[in-house]
C-alpha cells in the first residue's frame, strides 16, 4: 500500500500538470483558431472539455489528497493541497458556472457586457500550474531521497 501511495504522490501532479498545459494553454486557445468553429461552437466545446477537465481534476486531487493522509509532507505541502482545492473549488462552483451563464448567452446570439471572469479563470489555471509544479517537484524529491 505505500508503495501505491508513493506512485499516487508522486504521478497525480505530474499528470494533472499535464492535462492543465494541454487543455488550457493548447487545446483551448487552438480551437477558436481551426477552420469552421464559430465563437458559439468553441464555447460550446469549451463549456464540455472544461466540466470534464474539472471532474478529472476532482479526483486526481482527492487521491492525492488521500495518498498524504498519514504521511509527513510538511506543512508547506499541505498549504499546497490546500491552495489546489482553494482554487479547484473556486474554478468548478464559482466561476465556471457564471462563465457557462455568459456562454450560454453568445451561443444564444446575445452579446453580454464586458467581464473579467475568463482572466480570473486564467490567473486561477496559472496559480494551479505553478503549485503544481512545486507540489511536485517537492514531492519528488522527497519520495526520492
């Protein structure tokens, strides 16, 4: 079993760093760029990938959240598991839902007022990179030593 709980600290961020780079920074972007997809088609895949990519998330942090059960990471990790839910939570039942709100209104052929929920969205993503990176990059190197 620790072996498993070794494997699990050590993958979850890696992985999930993975999935983040790949949907936010690539595939999102990319997809209002490809021949034929229309503002409305874009956010319309936009609003599926990112309930996917929220519900993955979920439980690749609750795994890990499981895997530290027990275990002395320190509190300095801890705040990190803590800022990944911080955020996660934030992202799926705050702004996720208001921005599938204003989505829901382009497609439906209505041009709402100017919002900054789509940069907080991002800050969000970046601040979820960048602990995920040290989150794993820590516990690396202490499973490795």
């Amino acid at each position: 079993m620790t072996r498993l709980r070794d494997i699990i600290q050590l993958a979850v961020p890696f992985l999930w760093l993975g999935m983040v780079i790949a949907i936010s920074l690539i595939e999102a972007p990319l997809k209002f760029r490809a021949p034929g997809v229309s503002l409305p088609i874009g956010l319309g895949i936009g609003r599926l990938v990112f309930r996917a990519l929220n519900a993955v998330e979920f439980v690749l942090l609750a795994a890990l959240t499981v895997a530290v059960l027990g275990a002395s990471i320190g509190a300095a990790r801890w705040a990190g598991i803590g800022a990944l839910w911080l955020v996660l939570l934030t992202q799926a039942a705050v702004l996720r839902p208001l921005l599938d709100r204003r989505a829901q209104l382009i497609i439906d052929g209505h041009q709402p007022p100017a919002s900054t929920l789509h940069l907080w969205y991002v800050a969000l993503e970046l601040i979820k990179i960048v602990t995920l990176v040290l989150l794993g990059w820590s516990l690396a190197g202490r499973l490795l030593r």
